[in-house]
C-alpha cells in the first residue's frame, strides 16, 4: 500500500488534472469560452474532446477516492472528526457526467450529489475549531466555502446569464483551493 504521505500528495494532483483537463479541451473545441460555456460542453456526445474529457474527470474522481482515504487517515491520527474529509468524496461523483455525457439522460442525475462537497469547509470550521490552533484551516476555509457558494449562483436567474460557466466554475475553484491546502496543510503538520 503507498505510505499515507503519498496519498496526501494528490490533494495538489487532482485539481491540476481537472483544471488542465477542462483547459486543453477548451483550447481544442473552437470558439469555447470557459467563461460563458458549461464545462460538460467539453465532453459532450460526439466532441472531438469527448475522450480526453472523460479519461481526465474519471482518473481525477479515482484519485480522489485515495486522496479521501490518506486525509481521513490522518485525521484519525490526528484525532479529527473525519465527516469533513468524507464530505471530500462527492468530488468524485464528477466521473458520472463525464461517463454519461450531454445530453444523456443520466447526465443531470448521476452528478447531482457532486455540490456537497462544498459542506467540507464548513463542517471543517465545526467539527475541527477546538484544534484550529494546530491546524491554521479557518481562512482558507471560510475562504474555499464562500467561493464554492458563489457557483449556486447558476440557480440564480437573469444574474449574469452570460457568463454560466464562469458561475460553474466558481465550485471547481473553491474546491480546488480547499483540496490544496488541506493537503499542504496536513503534510506541513506530518513533518512535525
């Protein structure tokens, strides 16, 4: 079995492949904009970016599911409510868009619980404020969550309608900032 720490490591590997995932198919896909375009455009039924698309979302969402298992680890050592981490592994419910991709009926369904992974932040700030002064999580944490609620914003109608996928993204990049520091945070607290 790979050490913990390795596991941990892919807190900062993941969010790199989902980001450079979404960014060469955007780059090969004419005239897509990330900012007004939806992300699952970039595997859609038939693209020329639907393998690419799939193969990136899949590895990513398998990844994670040992990144969870390193984190909730450590939080065990650590002596942390793990709810936090295990919220983590809605991420990978992403791979169920990038199986069934638009406009596949099950597109919409099987992703459903993947926003859940935006209450990780928050029940961290819960869960684990009475070791808040060891783990240094709260900003980042405040910070992640704020971000990740401002992608509900595609619920919001006739607010910045043109720019959907900017408002999408804003999930992935609060997600993305709370899965990096989490794992820089937990491996600076393994070195000590």
């Amino acid at each position: 079995m790979l050490k913990n720490k390795y596991l941990i490591y892919l807190g900062f590997i993941i969010p790199l492949i989902f980001w450079s995932t979404t960014i060469i198919c955007g780059l090969i896909i004419e005239n897509y904009n990330h900012f007004t375009n939806l992300v699952s455009e970039l595997g859609a039924l038939g693209t020329r970016t639907q393998n690419i698309f799939t193969l990136g979302l899949v590895l990513s969402a398998f990844l994670n599911v040992f990144f969870v298992i390193g984190m909730w680890k450590y939080s065990k050592k650590l002596q942390l409510s793990p709810t936090p981490i295990l919220f983590l592994l809605f991420y990978s419910f992403i791979a169920g868009p990038a199986i069934f991709p638009m406009p596949l009926r099950l597109h919409g369904i099987v992703g459903m619980p993947f926003p859940l992974l935006m209450l990780s932040p928050l029940l961290a700030l819960i869960l684990w404020r009475k070791k808040e002064h060891s783990l240094k999580i709260r900003i980042v944490a405040i910070i992640s969550f704020t971000i990740m609620i401002l992608g509900l914003l595609i619920f919001v109608p006739n607010f910045l309608d043109e720019y959907f996928g900017l408002k999408q993204r804003f999930l992935y990049l609060g997600w993305s900032l709370w899965s990096i520091y989490l794992s820089k945070r937990f491996l600076e607290l393994n070195n000590t």
